[in-house]
C-alpha cells in the first residue's frame, strides 16, 4: 500500500523554545509530506508500491534506474523525518540524558556522554551542504557518522557513505532550523539536545543490539 505520513506524535509547539512551532508545521506538513508524495508518485503503478520504507531503502538497487534517484531521495526522506519526529519530545534532557545499556555503550564507544555531544555535533556542523548526523549501532558497537541530503545508514557505504542501524539522526538541512536559528547550525544542534527523547533511543538501541 502507499507510504502515508503520520501525524506529529505531539503538538507543533510541543519543542519550544528550542524548536519553533511554525518550522515544526512547515517541517512537516509541507516537506515531509512532499517526500511521502514523490515517493508515491515514482512506485505508482509497479511491484515495489507494496514495499515498506524499510525495504525500499534497503534494497535500493532493486530498484529500477529510472525511479532509483526518486526514491532514494524521497523514501530516504520519508524514513528519515518519520524517525525525526519520535527521537524528540518535551522532555528530552530533562530525563537526564541516556542511562543503562544506552548509557553504557556511549561511555564505552567515545569515552564519556560529553565527547559523544561534541563529536556528533562536529558531524552536523561539518556535514557540507543538507544532511544528517547520525549514531547507528554498526558491528556490534555505536559509531558516529553523517550522510548527504536524505541519505540512510540503512542504505550502505557504498551509497550512502556510512553505515549501520540508525537510533539517532539530527536533520542538519537548512529548512529544519532556519526560522529561528538562520544561518547557526552550532546553535541549533546545541539547543536540539533539549529535545532528545533518551527513552525512544533506548529502545532502538536494544532492538538494533539485539536484533
């Protein structure tokens, strides 16, 4: 069936003062549903409009040649601002930040939960042009990493440059952040760790450790 898109899992103002409602509706509504839209678009009427976003991302290079770069892009798109969307809430770091096996693994993989901020935010500070930053679950380990416009870990190193199991992405396109920030990315990747919802990163965490 279609790729649908999902309501907001919390209201637009839901992030202030860190995220702004009017970015968090336009965001939204306007690009996400785009992508959902385009993906639509470029499977209608072939086998690959049953896949889900998973499998289509996946599985890209079964994808025929003509429709390959739309739903890279756009399905790419839909997964990434879908997962976007339920790694923040209104809470975020006022939990504490992450704690057990999370907590554990981020001490183990960079040392101490400050140098995993500083060297995810040097990733989305550094990332050229539109992309995301990224922590994925790769080898058994967490890594860091980053990918160019609505690329996926999930869609290999050979397409996307990075590799592995995503549980956190931080969109660093300019729409994700310019009403309120312009042009400081730094700041906006600041005030963006507020926002992180630790529980839900936990959980992905435990199902790409164990799965």
């Amino acid at each position: 069936m279609p790729l649908s898109l999902q309501p907001l899992p919390y209201a637009p103002e839901t992030l202030e003062p860190f995220i702004d409602a009017q970015t968090m509706t336009i965001h939204h509504g306007k690009h996400h549903a785009a992508y959902v839209t385009n993906a639509n678009k470029a499977l209608e009427g072939t086998a690959f409009a049953e896949w889900t976003v998973e499998q289509l991302v996946t599985k890209l290079g079964e994808i025929p040649d003509d429709k390959r770069n739309a739903v890279r892009n756009n399905a790419g798109g839909h997964l990434n601002h879908t997962m976007f969307w339920q790694s923040m809430g209104a809470h975020g770091a006022s939990e504490g930040g992450p704690k057990g096996p999370l907590a554990d693994a981020i001490n183990k993989a960079f040392g101490s939960f400050q140098a995993f901020q500083e060297k995810f935010a040097a990733a989305g500070v550094g990332r050229f042009g539109s992309g995301w930053a990224w922590l994925v679950v790769q080898n058994g380990s967490l890594a860091i990493c980053s990918t160019a416009n609505q690329d996926n870990p999930l869609m290999g190193k050979s397409i996307a440059g990075c590799e592995g199991t995503p549980i956190l992405g931080l969109d660093v396109w300019e729409h994700a952040y310019y009403l309120k920030y312009q042009n400081r990315r730094a700041d906006y990747i600041a005030a963006w760790w507020n926002v992180v919802n630790w529980n839900q990163v936990s959980t992905w965490f435990a199902q790409a450790s164990h799965g």
